[in-house]
C-alpha cells in the first residue's frame, strides 16, 4: 500500500511539473518604474488601469527594458502567478 501511495505522488507531482503555463494578460498597463536588481537582472513594474493591481516582470531583455518607460501604456502577456516575478513574453504599445 505504501508503494501505490508513494508512486502516486511521484507521478503527481511529476504532472504539476508538465503542467501547461496559462498565458495571462493586461489589457491597459501603465509602467510605473524600471530598474536593475543587485544581481544585474531588469526589472520593469506596472499597474493594471482596470484593477488597480501592481505588476512585477523580471528578466527584462534590452530592448523591451529599454521600451517600459515610466507613464507608457502597454497591453501585456504574461506568465507567472501573482503579481510578482512575472515572465513577459510580449506586449503591445497602446499609449501614453
């Protein structure tokens, strides 16, 4: 019985692994900050017009840090759960 137990576990926990990540998005997004944690990562924060939330994406490439200026609105997908150390993966100039 221990041994069922056990490999359903495993195999439980090896299917959150391959789990599909759900994209998310932000239909209106106005950067609010940009900056570069002490380990050299590009960080870019956000906040929702329509919910108010604020929304943290990490590991910024140079040219979309460069682009998340401060006022600028975006339509953002997203992966990540919460609203911290999220993954962009693209996003669309809406406006200032």
């Amino acid at each position: 019985m221990k041994k069922i137990i056990f490999t359903f576990l495993i195999l439980a926990s090896a299917y959150s692994f391959a789990a599909q990540k759900t994209l998310r998005t932000v239909e209106k997004c106005r950067v609010t900050s940009r900056g570069m944690t002490k380990d050299g990562k590009r960080f870019a924060n956000c906040v929702s017009l329509q919910s108010g939330k604020t929304f943290n994406f990490t590991g910024l490439v140079d040219q979309t840090y460069y682009k998340f200026s401060k006022g600028i609105i975006f339509k953002v997908y997203f992966y990540g759960s919460g609203n911290r150390n999220l993954t962009l993966e693209t996003f669309d100039y809406i406006g200032n």
